[in-house]
C-alpha cells in the first residue's frame, strides 16, 4: 500500500466516523460545512497543541500523554475529515508535495545555510 492510498483509506475512516459534524441535527439533512470553519477547527487544534507544549501539560481526556501529541492527533483528525467531506484527494496531494519538497533548492541545507536562507 503506498502513502498516498494509505491516507486516503485514513480519510474514509475518518470522515465516516465523524459523518454526524456533516448532518444538521434538526433536518437530518445533509449539510454543506463552511471551509473557513473547518481551517479555524485545525487553528484552534493546533493552538491547544501549543499550548500543552508551552506548559509541559497531560492531556485531560488521555492523562497518560502529552497533550501536545493528543491535539495534534486532533489536527490531522480535523484535516482528514474536512478531506473527506469536501471529496479531497489529500493522499494524491501529499504524495506530489512530498516529491516536490524533496527537490526544492531552498530546503537544501547549503542553500538553507546561505545569507537570507530558511531558517525554518
């Protein structure tokens, strides 16, 4: 199975497990998620993530880890979800992104190392 297939598989499941955040409650109709929302859901998951790290935290709901590991697992939930949802290609993306990241001159660590370079 190849990563970009793998993630993918990761998307359905995701998504269908989370399918009840894609229903309005009332109509039980199906509803059409505000994308702004979904970015701002990964925002505030992240943020926590931050959070946890700054202050060395447990995570409340898994008390036995680090709550900067469990928020992150909450960002790539949210992500995979809204992946799922909107019928995105997450896999396919990740795959090209990654070949084409492994080929870029400004990630090269002499480049990186140069005056004006990425330092992160």
């Amino acid at each position: 199975m190849n990563q970009q297939q793998t993630l993918n598989d990761l998307r359905d499941i995701v998504h269908n497990a989370n399918s009840k955040w894609w229903v309005d409650p009332i109509t039980r109709e199906p509803k059409i998620r505000n994308v702004g929302e979904l970015l701002m859901l990964v925002t505030s998951e992240l943020a926590e993530a931050l959070e946890g790290d700054r202050k060395g935290l447990m995570d409340t709901h898994l008390p036995n880890r680090p709550m900067l590991e469990v928020e992150l697992a909450d960002a790539i939930i949210r992500i995979l979800d809204m992946a799922g949802g909107m019928k995105l290609d997450i896999g396919g993306a990740f795959a090209d992104k990654m070949a084409y990241n492994s080929q870029r001159a400004d990630h090269k660590l002499e480049n990186r190392a140069k005056e004006g370079g990425k330092k992160y």
